[in-house]
C-alpha cells in the first residue's frame, strides 16, 4: 500500500519555537507538496518541491522554509512560529511534475500558543 | 485571482438519498480537475482526475461529469450511505501553472443513518 507518511499528528508549540514537520514518502515520486488547510478555505500551497534539494514557493511561503535532503523526504519548517500559523498541515506527493492525483498524508494539526 | 467555489458548503442527508456537489471554476486555460474525499482522520483520497471537457468518471456509487467551456464540475453520489460521510474537495489545474492545484473549501457531507 503506497504511503504518505508524516511524522507527528498533533503537535502544540509555544510562539517563537522552531517547529519541524517531516514528510516521508515510499513511493520514489518526486514531486513532493505542503500545504496548510483552514476553516472554510481550501487547501493552500506553501511550498513544493520537483527534486532533491530543488524547492519553490508556492501561494503563503511567509514564515516558512522547506528542506529536500532525500527524495523521499520533504521537511517544513516554521522558524519562529506564531498563533496565525495554527492550522492543519498536509504534506502530498506525485508521480507527474504537472498531472496525476496528489498522494497525501494524514495531516498534522499545529496548535501555536 | 483564480478562484475555485464548492457549493453547497455543506449536506446533510438521510442513509439512501441521492446527492449531488457542484465544482466551479475558472473555464480559460483549464487543464484537469480532481475530486478528493477526506474523511475525519484519514489522509484526503483521489476520487476523480479529469481533463477533458464531456468526461463523466464513475466509481461505484460515486460519478462525475466535467464541462470546461462553462468551467463547472458535479460530483454524484447514488444512494448515500453513512460511510460516504466526508468532506469533498475539488481543484483545479491551468495549462501555463505546471500543474498547480487550486483547491476550493471543500463540501462537508454527513449521511445519517
């Protein structure tokens, strides 16, 4: 069964703590995406990733970096977190660069106190 | 900005009703449209990807049909039952993104019993 995999499902973080959330995928995809969910907004892009140690802004990079080290992992990261980073955090890979279905993991819910 | 509206934003049906969502979105320079269903606790799942104008897609009890001249989607589900409680989210794809999605908020459904 293909898998993607994130490390922690909820996490709660003091303002100003740095915060990693790890994406792991079996798939050998390499395309890899976060995104952050919302109450009544659809999923938003945060950053992407088309290679190995290749990244890409997407639509909200503003607080966030990512790291691509290995193909099959995909880290963001919040250096400073704050309370408008509170959200739902869902990390996707896929096989295509542009088509296919995105794979995704089960989310992580951050909570910024 | 490139907008993608779910309506209604949420169903509440009766175990055997048929329901149906609708998907809308921007009709110049389409290139696909995916369905997701994303159950509580469980990792979003690809139901649909569609890219060309007059498509219908079925699995099971669940189909949909695609017109990109008029830019909208529908999504049917033929006899509900109380495990196709879910939110569905559908997102769009332009030709000149590489294959960013665009993702609306989403149609909460619960079927009861």
């Amino acid at each position: 069964d293909v898998k993607v995999t994130q490390s922690s499902r909820y996490l709660v973080k003091r303002t100003g703590e740095k915060v990693f959330l790890e994406c792991v995928q079996d798939m050998d995809h390499e395309n890899m995406f976060w995104y952050r969910q919302d109450p009544g907004l659809g999923l938003r892009l945060i950053y992407f990733s088309y290679d190995v140690k290749m990244k890409e802004k997407g639509d909200i990079p503003e607080g966030y970096s990512v790291s691509r080290e290995k193909k099959e992992r995909f880290s963001l990261i919040l250096e400073s977190a704050s309370t408008n980073q509170t959200s739902m955090y869902l990390c996707a890979s896929r096989r295509d660069r542009n088509t296919g279905e995105l794979f995704f993991g089960e989310g992580s819910r951050l909570t910024v106190l | 900005i490139l907008n993608v509206e779910q309506s209604p934003q949420s169903l509440h049906v009766q175990e055997g009703d048929s329901t149906n969502f609708t998907c809308s979105f921007p009709s110049s320079n389409f290139y696909a449209l995916h369905w997701y269903r994303w159950e509580t606790a469980k990792s979003p799942e690809a139901l649909f990807v569609m890219t060309l104008n007059g498509d219908e897609k079925k699995k099971g009890r669940i189909s949909a049909t695609l017109n990109t001249k008029e830019g909208y989607s529908y999504l049917y589900i033929k006899g509900s039952q109380p495990e196709d409680s879910a939110t569905y989210l559908c997102a769009f794809s332009l030709r000149n993104q590489g294959g960013k999605l665009i993702f609306g908020q989403g149609t909460e459904l619960s079927v009861k019993p």
